[in-house]
C-alpha cells in the first residue's frame, strides 16, 4: 500500500503543509533596527500563505536584531490569525533538548557517551543488543533500532487515520514506545553508518536520563536546559492541552483526513523525550544560541554535538544537524508532530538565526511509488528560509536551486520522529 511504503522512509516528519489560502499579511514584530529588510522577509512569509499554508509564523534574528512575522489563519472555521509569539508542538527540536541533558551528564562523569546503554540500563534492551549500543549511537541514530511511530499508531500501516483519533488521549509509558521499537525491524547493526532516524532512540536517552538524575527527564530539561537558556514560553506539557495562545494544527496525511482536521489537543506521552516540546520561534532562536554559544554545555561537548555521521540523507551530529546553504553551513533541527511542523536553524555563531512554524502538515500529495510530490509550499517554505539566512544569496536570484530553496525542501523534515509526517527528502523526523 502506499501509505505502509510511505512510513518506511517517512514515518516522522515533514515540515511543509497543505490547504487554502485564507487570509492576512504577514505582520512585522518588534526589532532593534533596521539592517533585517522586513520587507523582503514578510514578502517571502507572505508568500508561504498564498502557496496553500494555514498558518505560518517566523523569528529572524542577525545578531542583535530582531524580525518577527506571521501570515495566515490559526483557526480555519473562525478567521483567527496567527500571531508571531504563539506557542507550538515542536517535535523533534526536542531532541536537542534531551541531547544538551544527557551531555551535561557526560560532563559530570554520570555517563560516558561510548559506554554500552546497558551499563546504566541493563534490562531495557535485552542480550548483545544492549550491550553493543552505546550511548553515542543512540544520539546520532547508528543504533539500528527501528522507530516505534507505525506500532503505536498501526492504523496507518493500513492506509487508515482511524489510530490517530483512537490515540488521542492514550497515555503511554515511554517503556511500552522502546518494545514497539525494538520490535519493529532492526535499521542495521549498531554502530554502522549511514544510520537511520528513529525515535526510539530518544525515548530511550530520556529514560537513560531520567536513570542517571534521578528526576523526571521533563523537570530536570526544565530546570538544566530550559531555565538555563532563560526560555520564557517553553515547556514539557502535563496535559494534552497547549497553555497559552496557539494555533490549531491541521494534519491532511496526504490526503487520508479530507479536511485536515485540528490535533492541536493531543497527549504528547507518545512523543515524550523524543518530541513533545512546546516553544515559539523567538524561544528556539534563543535555546541554540544559547547552545552554540556554550551557555548549556561545554566546549568539548559541543565538538561531540556537531560531529557528524550520515543518517536518513543528514549530517547529523548529538541531538543537532547540519545544513549547507549557499551562505555557509547551519545546525539545528526540525520537528512535525500531527498538524504542527517547525524548523530552527543558527550559524555556528549563533548570530544568524531562522525559526519557522506552520500549521498544517503532510499538505503534499503522493506519487505512485507512495513519495511527496514537491508542493508550492516546499518551494515558497525553503525561499523563505533561504531569505531569513542568506539574504545576498536570495537577492541575487543567481545562486541556482540552492537559493531558491530547492536543496531545503529536499532535506528531511524530522522530529522531528514521534510526529509523523512525510519529508520530501524521505526522511523520518518527529
């Protein structure tokens, strides 16, 4: 079936939607001065909206400066906009988080990152398995676990949304998402690359984490990582509803719900340290400048964060991933959940930043071999992006499909993981 096909390369994220073009500009947010051209940025956000996309709201930050937007509607029925500071699932960003958490232990002498999992977890993944997989593997995704997304949600192996609605307010122990994984068939042997995308392995870090510090993984990233990178609107949410002003978050599932229906109320206990985060864009602009700014965790720990393996088409390092854009080189992470896609991405330096949100997902239709067909909206999406980051590039109009966003709507659009979603470069995220 297509949709059993599709899940074996997607099963996790893709950051781009589909729908009507609704309503409203882009509106223009606080700055500290005039070198962002806010005109350009709103055109190219416009631009995202008028291609199909509900919603879609953005943070931009050069240094000191500041550009915040949003065009589009957050609630279809009622016309609502969407606002530049609203709050949104973000996926598999949060797998930075639970990297920087697991990193910081390693600097305590808590965890090595190449001792087996089993040192700190003997029972959790049974026999030689256990013991061949390290720590490392499980942050840069050459475990070889497969992911657990198709066995808790098994409707969709079958072309079916119905699990989707079933699960909804399901709470499930994050134990009960590492038996899916470690039943679903194995990625490759541990250790080998290219790895593959799975967010097993990121359940299994927050237990890791939750072993080592004796807390729940939620309230130490709350207080270490969260607190700590001063983050004012982000959390871990307790409940399956979103505290604070937000969009509704339209999922089409390449067309298996006709209307995209709102997931914006949902018990994120499947996604737990994997993906269930909730930020603005201002607030992950803010969280990986912290990060590469060595705020959250050392130097050397950084070094380990951005060195790379190939996995699922990445450059992915500890919890972060590279991307090469016609301007230099990027770190950070996306993530999808049903109906919410975001995207964070900063220069090494942390001085130029993009995050991005939207609030329809898996908008694209597929082909006959069960792939996403490029959208408009993949196109508008990565010339935005392209725009907020390399804006010489953008201007020219000279700089190939590079610069007009092509290499970024190929990426994959993870977390990311627990969200499952369909990237157009195939791969997982949530």
């Amino acid at each position: 079936m297509r949709i059993a096909r599709l899940l074996g390369t997607v099963l996790s994220t893709t950051l781009l939607a589909t729908a009507a073009v609704l309503t409203g500009p882009a509106s223009a947010g606080p700055r500290d001065s005039t070198s962002l051209d806010g005109g350009a940025l709103r055109d190219a956000l416009d631009a995202v909206h008028e291609a199909g996309m509900y919603g879609v709201f953005s943070s931009v930050r050069d240094g000191g400066e500041r550009w915040t937007g949003a065009a589009g509607v957050a609630d279809v029925d009622t016309g609502r906009p969407v606002t530049p500071g609203m709050r949104q699932r973000v996926g598999s960003i949060s797998k930075t988080f639970t990297a920087v958490g697991l990193l910081q232990q390693a600097e305590r002498g808590r965890i090595r990152l190449d001792a087996p999992v089993s040192a700190y977890l003997p029972d959790l993944i049974p026999g030689e398995r256990g013991r061949r997989i390290t720590v490392r593997m499980l942050l840069n995704h050459t475990s070889g676990i497969g992911d657990y997304v198709a066995g808790a949600f098994p409707s969709l192996t079958r072309g079916s949304a119905a699990s989707l609605d079933e699960e909804r307010f399901r709470s499930v122990r994050p134990r009960e998402l590492v038996r899916l994984g470690l039943a679903a068939p194995a990625t490759g042997r541990p250790g080998s690359a290219p790895g593959t995308y799975s967010n097993t392995n990121y359940v299994v870090a927050g237990l890791l984490l939750e072993k080592v510090t004796g807390q729940k993984a939620s309230a130490y990233l709350t207080r270490n990582v969260i607190d700590r990178a001063g983050l004012r609107h982000t959390y871990l949410p307790r409940t399956p509803y979103l505290k604070g002003p937000h969009p509704r978050m339209y999922e089409s599932f390449h067309g298996l719900i006709d209307p995209p229906r709102d997931y914006s109320v949902y018990d994120m206990s499947w996604a737990y340290t994997a993906g269930s985060v909730v930020s603005t864009t201002d607030d992950l602009n803010r969280f990986y400048r912290a990060l590469l700014g060595g705020k959250l965790v050392g130097a050397a720990s950084l070094d380990e964060m951005t060195r790379t393996v190939p996995v699922s088409g990445m450059d992915y390092g500890l919890g972060i991933y590279a991307l090469d854009l016609p301007c230099g080189r990027f770190w950070g992470h996306d993530g999808a959940v049903f109906g919410a896609g975001t995207i964070a991405l900063s220069s090494r330096d942390g001085k130029r930043q993009v995050a991005v949100a939207q609030n329809l997902m898996k908008y694209q239709e597929l082909d006959e071999d069960g792939v996403p067909r490029v959208h408009p909206i993949d196109n508008a999406f990565g010339a935005y992006v392209v725009r907020a980051l390399c804006p010489e590039a953008a201007g020219t109009g000279a700089a190939g499909p590079e610069a007009r966003g092509e290499r970024i709507t190929r990426l994959p659009r993870i977390d990311d993981s627990p969200l499952t979603g369909a990237t157009p470069a195939g791969r997982p995220s949530v």
